[in-house]
C-alpha cells in the first residue's frame, strides 16, 4: 500500500475534534469515514452501507458535531439505534470525539427510568441517542423538542426493520422539521429500507465500501469468537499453546493507544513485546523492526499506518487482534507471515456483532477461516509441560551433567529420598514462579446465569399481586411479540418473579414492556442481576418458597443467529 496516506486532517475539521480524534488514537480515516464525511460536510444526505466495525459511528459524528451548535442548549442530532446495546455504544463514542467541544449527549432507552431521562432533557442536550419506542414516548410527553433538530442518523436501519421498530422510526422521521440532514446506514439494503429512504431522504448519495476480490496468500486462517473482555485472556493462551518459542507473532490493533495497552499487558505477562504506531518516528519504527528480526523482541503491536511497508521474514503468526476495518486490510494484514516460503498462521479475533465482517472477507476473498476455539487453561498447562519436558531432555542430550550427577547421587545417599522425588524437587526449583499450571481467574459475573443464548429478567410483581405464569408468558407475548414457546423458566416469589427469554428478544421486551402493569402492578421489568437472587432459595428448593414453570419444557433454547 503505497497510496498518500489520507489523514483526519483533509477534512478540515476544527481543532477540538482533531484533538479529541488524535486522543481515542486514531491514525488514519477508514474507507467509509474517507467517503461519507465530506458529504455529510457539505451538507448531503447520505445513504452509507456499512455494518460496525467499519468505523460508521464516526463518520456520521465527526461531521455532525463539527456543525452542531455546541453553546445552544437545544436538540440539534438525533441518532436512532435498533438496541440499547448500540445506542450506548455510539453515545459514548460521540461523548468522546465531542469533548472538546463541549457538546452533551445523551442516551435514551426504555428500561431506564423516564423521570432521570426527562431531568437530563430538561438540562440541555444536543444530541440525543436512542431506540425508536422511548424517543417516541418522549416526544409524545412533549419531553423532547424537535423544533432545533438539524440531524438524524438511522443507524443499522435493517436491523430496527428486522425488529419491528419501522413504523416508529417513520412516526419519528415524519415528526421530524422538513430542514433537516438524514443519514442512513445499513449492513444490507433491502427493499423496505430503500422505501424509507426515497421517502424521508433528500436527494441521497449511496456510499459503500468497495469491495475488490483480493486472493491471500497461503496461509493458515482462522478465527476466534470473543467478546471483547475476553480477547486479552484469549490472546495469552493462543500466545502460550499456538506458537513455538521464539516465534515473531505480528498483532495488529486499531489505535495507537489500543498497541500502547496491549503490548503493556504482553509485557507484564513476560513477553518481550512493544508497540508500533504513526506516532513514533521512522528511526524508532526502524529500531522496532529490526529487534524483532534479530529475535529481541517476540512480538509487536503495530497499528495498520505503522506496519505499512515493513519487511520481516520471521514473523510465524498474525493476529487481528482488532477485525480490520475492510478485506482490503485483512489481506495485506495477513500477508505479513507465509514469506520467503514458510508457512504462516493468520488468526482473527472476531466478537459476535462483528460476525458480519467475518463473512465478508470470506466472500472477497473466497477462502474459509476455520473457527477454532480458545485454548483452555487444560490446554496451556498441558503446552507448558510439554515445553519443560523437552527443555529437560535437550539438556540432557546437550549439556555436560557430570557435575550435576554426582550432586544428585550424593543427595540420594545423604538424604534417604527417592531418585524421582529429589528430580521433582529439582524441576519445581527450575520452575521458579513460572508455574506449569493455570490459575482460572473467576470471569467477572454481571448477569445472572440462564441457559445459553437466555437473559433473566426481573419483574417487580409476584405472588402477592396475584402473579402466575401464564400472566408473564401473556404479557411478554402480548406487548412485545415474544413467541410464546420461546419464554423460558419462570420463577414467581411474593414481591418479584424471574422470567428467562431468548437474548435476541431483550432490548425489544426491555423497550417494549416498559411502563406494562401485569396484575395492576407495575412491572419495572429489566434484567436480573445477582444480586437480585442472592438470598433467593436455590432451585430445588423452589417448591417450598417459589414456583416454578417453564412452558417449553426441558426443550433447548433456540439458536441464537
Ligand atoms: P464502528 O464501526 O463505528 O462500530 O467502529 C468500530 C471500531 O473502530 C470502534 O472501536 C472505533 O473506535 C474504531 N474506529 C473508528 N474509526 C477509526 C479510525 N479511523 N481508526 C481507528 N479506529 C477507528
């Protein structure tokens, strides 16, 4: 890749957003930002066909906030989200590029208390991020005003189709002032989404990524499926049974400051690793370079900007730490290893919404990525017996144990142990603190365990209010379209009751149950934490204190997609 670096600063933004983009640690547009952010400077609506992970959230924020008034404390943007999940996501990236500017955002989902929501509305927001149900309930309270709104983002407008969000987001759109700039993203666009656009949009311009078929090289791929708290832990054990000692690894990382992290934590695991990114200078790249060529260093975190145009035949693995932001990348990514005729090892670290790109690169570049599974703890202790096994025979065929030998006879004579107990002894004393098996770290736990694929809900009714099941299965059903087979265990206690339901109808129950009353009680329906069941009877003890049903039986649960 020897095209002129494109750089932030083409797009003549103002200096508190460079400052704030050069801070998140981004080197360099990705090809959507490249192409939509111009556009949408100039004033244009813009259909962009992206899917996460290609960098669509800034390229729409970076050209609405750079427009947006930030000392008027009025409405001006308004980002519509299919899931809580993502309106999160992309109010906190829009809270970070926005910080020097001063600008408030706020996220607004059901599921949350709407009184919070109104103080905050009251106190002057700029840009308001949320699901399509709640936005709607507030403009309906009269609790958000319209009349300033200069921006509207629909964001994954396929997936608020799949979920039924359409006729709110065009209830929305057409409560929305005439004068207004809109853009749309979405993954796919199928008809409907077509339809909202020649509707709601002026004049759009279409915006896509190309995609050019690329052939890879051959290498070994594949992919992990990880979130994104488990990638760190999953990186070591890969790092630990995949590779041979001494092998260069090649990991690639979006942002600066996202090499800066990781080769820090590589470092505190023992690994001789550093960072490479566009802020250090061409002699300090060089000095990077050529140690992990002399063996110096095992592995480098570079950034796509700094690893451009380096040479190194050594490298045995790649890992996408972070999923390249197009195939284009991923190939030249990948390329790195497999030189000067070894074989090399590509592996990629995918989190569930990503799975998308996944299949993408599959396609342009027509080859499988196998998935592999994280290496276990079982694993890594197995590897590292297996290393220090053979480090002990090669020192018995390489080195001279005269010395040695009549060290361990005289220990056998002097102190009556065995041969093999006194060899135990000396392998523990070789060991140091480097022990041969894994400490499990105990996974943080932020939800309560269901089956796979369910969420536990808490619902603030239960027995006293005259609660039972077929109230729960009824009202899920009913208000939120939920299949009713598909509701899962149902645990009612006096004041409160547990309901599990398949995890790709949760923002839609959240949003949509918000406010029910089941029984004339109000429902305050959100998800189950632990400790809302701490002090609750374990479950075979439910009879005695709370009932339990489940409607499907002791079926598995449905497949998440
Ligand atoms: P999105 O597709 O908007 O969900 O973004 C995916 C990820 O890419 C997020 O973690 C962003 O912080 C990151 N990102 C977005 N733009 C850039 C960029 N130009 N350089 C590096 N990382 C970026």
């Amino acid at each position: 890749m020897d095209e002129i670096q494109a750089s932030f600063g083409q797009f003549g933004l103002s200096d508190p957003l460079i400052r704030a983009i050069e801070e998140v640690g981004y080197e360099a547009p990705t090809p959507i930002q490249l192409k939509t952010i111009p556009l949408l400077l100039e004033g244009r609506d813009v259909i962009g066909q992206a899917q996460t992970g290609t960098g669509k959230t800034a390229a729409f924020a970076l050209p609405i906030l750079e427009q947006l008034n930030p000392r008027r404390k009025e409405v001006q943007a308004l980002v519509l989200t299919p899931t809580r999940e993502l309106g999160i996501q992309v109010a906190e990236a829009m809270y970070s590029y926005g910080k020097h500017l001063g600008v408030r955002v706020l996220p607004v989902y059901g599921g949350q208390s709407i009184g919070k929501q109104i103080h905050r509305l009251e106190s002057g927001v700029q840009v308001v991020v949320g699901t399509p149900g709640r936005i709607m309930d507030h403009l309906r309270r009269g609790t958000l005003d319209f009349s300033n709104l200069r921006f509207i983002v629909l964001d994954e407008a396929d997936e608020m189709l799949r979920m039924g969000f359409i006729e709110d987001v065009e209830w929305i759109l057409s409560n929305a002032p005439e004068e207004r700039q809109t853009a749309l993203f979405s993954a796919t666009i199928p008809a409907e989404v077509r339809r909202i656009a020649d509707r709601y949009l002026k004049d759009p311009v279409m915006v896509e990524i190309e995609h050019r078929t690329m052939t890879v090289p051959t290498i070994d791929q594949r992919y992990v499926m990880v979130s994104e708290a488990q990638k760190v832990g999953a990186l070591a054990n890969v790092l630990e049974t995949q590779t041979a000692p001494g092998e260069a690894v090649l990991i690639f990382a979006r942002t600066k400051t996202g090499t800066a992290d990781l080769a820090e934590k590589l470092q505190a695991r023992g690994y001789a690793a550093e960072a490479m990114h566009g802020d250090m200078n061409q002699v300090q790249r060089e000095n990077v370079v050529r140690r992990l060529r002399s063996g110096q260093l095992e592995i480098v975190v570079a950034t796509d900007v700094a690893a451009r145009g380096w040479d190194v035949d050594r490298i045995g693995m790649v890992v996408n730490y972070d999923i390249p932001y197009d195939t284009e990348s991923y190939v030249h990514r990948i390329g790195r290893t497999g030189r000067a005729g070894r074989t090399g090892k590509a592996l990629l670290f995918v989190t569930p919404r990503q799975k998308r790109m996944l299949r993408d690169i599959e396609r342009y570049t027509g080859q499988r990525i196998e998935p592999v599974k994280v290496p276990s703890p079982a694993d890594v202790a197995a590897r590292r017996t297996q290393i220090f096994k053979e480090r002990i025979l090669k020192t018995l065929e390489e080195e001279d144990l005269e010395l040695y030998l009549n060290l361990v006879e005289e220990l056998v004579e002097e102190s009556g142990y065995d041969i093999s107990e006194i060899a135990a002894a000396a392998a523990r004393l070789a060991r140091g603190d480097k022990p041969l098996e894994v400490v499990i770290e105990p996974a943080p736990e932020e939800v309560s365990q269901t089956e796979e694929g369910m969420v536990r809900l808490f619902i603030h009714a239960g027995r006293q209010a005259g609660v039972r099941p077929a109230d729960i299965v009824g009202a899920i059903a009913n208000e939120a379209g939920v299949p009713g087979r598909a509701i899962g265990a149902i645990d009612i206690y006096n004041h409160f009751s547990f309901v599990d339901i398949p995890a790709q109808y949760l923002d839609r129950v959240l949003e949509r149950m918000d406010g029910v009353t089941i029984r004339s009680q109000k429902a305050d329906i959100r998800v189950a934490t632990p400790k809302d069941q701490k002090g609750v009877p374990p479950q075979r003890d439910f009879k005695s204190r709370g009932k339990r049903f489940n409607p499907r039986g002791r079926k598995k649960p449905p497949r998440r997609e």
